[in-house]
C-alpha cells in the first residue's frame, strides 16, 4: 500500500469519516479539544487509513491513527511512517493517549514498543462534563471507561 501526506481535499474526507464513526470531528485528550483534520498526517492508499500528529519540541503526538481495513497492515504501516517523521524533524519522543477501555488499541501499540507512561483516572468522565459532553459512555464495541 502507499502512504502519502495528508492533503486538503483528504481533510473533508476526515472530518466526514471522524463523524460518521465517532460522532465528531473534534477529539478530547490531556485537558484540551482538538481538530485531528487540521494537523499534519499520511493517508494510506484510497483511504484505507489515516494518521494525523503535530509535533511539539522534540515530541511528536499522534492525535489519531485510524484503519479501515484491519489486519492488512495499515495502522503499522502508517505508524511507522509517522514515527519516521518523527525522527527526521529530531524527535527523541513518540506518544499518544488511547482510552481504558480500548484494550485491542493498548495490545497493538504494546506490541510496536510503546509502553504506558501515565493513567489519568477519570479524565474521560471530566473531559465528558468540561470539553465534549458527546463523549459515549461506551467505546464502540467495548466496555465502559472505567479510568
């Protein structure tokens, strides 16, 4: 599959496709609300995912990474690329922030060498109350945020 940066025209699609899954175009995380479609990222193929970061000093976070055809390789692919960048504008830091209750994401990024750093024990119910109300109570396809 191809990677390539993420363009204009593929910001509508974004934004689109962020609220036809997750309700919203606009995502919570670390006390802020943020715009995935408005940072910087690679597309991969027709879209068959996505990743968008910013960077920071020398950290780069990754606001979202997304497949929409899972086991294919998509996310590592996109992941690396990321990473890939990263170093390239001299980063010595990656991160991301992922939720509780998203147990499949916290095994695959284990598995690509990211370990947990932090646990922000109600974050999400504050976020939910303070920065997005939309938030679900219940991840898709998953249990209750019990953090």
């Amino acid at each position: 599959m191809s990677v390539r940066r993420l363009e204009a025209g593929d910001r509508t699609w974004l934004r689109e496709a962020l609220r036809d899954g997750w309700g919203d175009d606009a995502m919570a995380g670390h006390g802020e609300l943020f715009l995935p479609a408005d940072h910087e990222g690679f597309v991969s193929g027709d879209h068959a995912g996505v990743v968008t970061y910013r960077i920071d000093g020398d950290a780069c976070e990754i606001t979202l990474i997304e497949s929409f055809e899972q086991g294919r390789g998509v996310g590592t692919e996109l992941l690396d690329t990321v990473v890939g960048e990263a170093r390239s504008a001299g980063c010595s830091r990656v991160w991301l922030v992922t939720t509780n209750d998203n147990v499949h994401a916290q095994r695959w990024y284990a598995a690509r060498g990211f370990v947990v750093t932090e646990v922000r024990r109600g974050a999400v119910e504050e976020y939910r109350r303070t920065l997005k109300q939309t938030i679900p109570e219940v991840g898709p396809g998953r249990s209750p945020d019990h953090g």
